[in-house]
C-alpha cells in the first residue's frame, strides 16, 4: 500500500483487534497495543494464553470471534502462522488485516485481496503513524467543533 492508502487506512479505522498481544512491557505487542489505545482506537487485546487478564486495563480475549465487529485485525505472529488469523478475520468481516513488522504471507494477503479485504504486511501502525505524521488521536477527527 502507498502512504495514502495507509494514511486512509489508519484514520478511517476504528475498532482494531491485538492478535498476540502481550502483557510485557518489553514486548513490541504491549507498547503497540498501548499506543493504540492512546490515539483513541477501540482496540482489544487477543491471546488465548492470557485470556481473562488485562493489558492497559482491556480485558484480553482468548479468540478473535470474542472480539466481535471489529475494522482492523493487528497480527503479532509468526509469518508461519499468519495465515490462520488472516483467514479468520476475512470469515469474521474484518475490513483490513495489518501484519507486523517481519511478518508476510503473501498467500494469505492474496486470499485477504480477493475477499475485498485490505492487507498491510511487514509495517507497524506506530511507526507509519509517527512517519505520516498523523495527529495525536483517531478521534480528533471524528470529533466536531461546537
């Protein structure tokens, strides 16, 4: 995807999944989950080995089909396992499917293409955000004057 295309992404996005999101702080998943968060997104953590526990003060989800209508499925796997979550959330109606940094599966980004869904691989909406120089909240832009 070009910058505008991530740009649009990012700031018509709304609801976002953390598939694999950690609770250590030294993880990528954790400050990425957080920085979510900050900017306004209603992001919800998805961890099966976590399950029940909280992230940032979300309850973490064991499945992605806990997670409900969801905009944006954030994917902290293996590439080898990558596939799966793509196939689940083309199945669960998600919009777009960002893979992390180091993760590509361009199988499953082609079947994510062909289902009308878009596909991100090997970037980091944290830092695409800060290069784009995005504002400070998602939400500032849905907000209106009074």
């Amino acid at each position: 995807m070009d910058d505008a295309a991530i740009r649009d992404l990012l700031l018509q996005t709304r609801r976002i999944a953390v598939v694999g999101a950690s609770d250590r702080p030294d993880r990528p998943s954790y400050g990425v989950f957080g920085f979510l968060l900050a900017r306004g997104y209603d992001a919800v953590p998805v961890n099966p080995t976590l399950a029940g526990r909280e992230i940032h003060g979300c309850r973490v989800l064991a499945s992605l089909e806990e997670a409900g209508a969801l905009d944006m499925v954030d994917v902290f796997r293996r590439s080898s396992e990558a596939g799966a979550v793509v196939d689940e959330a083309i199945r669960l109606g998600a919009r777009s499917v960002w893979l992390q940094l180091g993760v590509v599966d361009e199988a499953a980004a082609e079947r994510a293409r062909a289902a009308g869904v878009k596909i991100v691989m090997d970037r980091c909406p944290a830092i695409e955000w800060r290069r784009l120089h995005l504002p400070p909240k998602v939400t500032d832009l849905h907000t209106k004057p009074a």
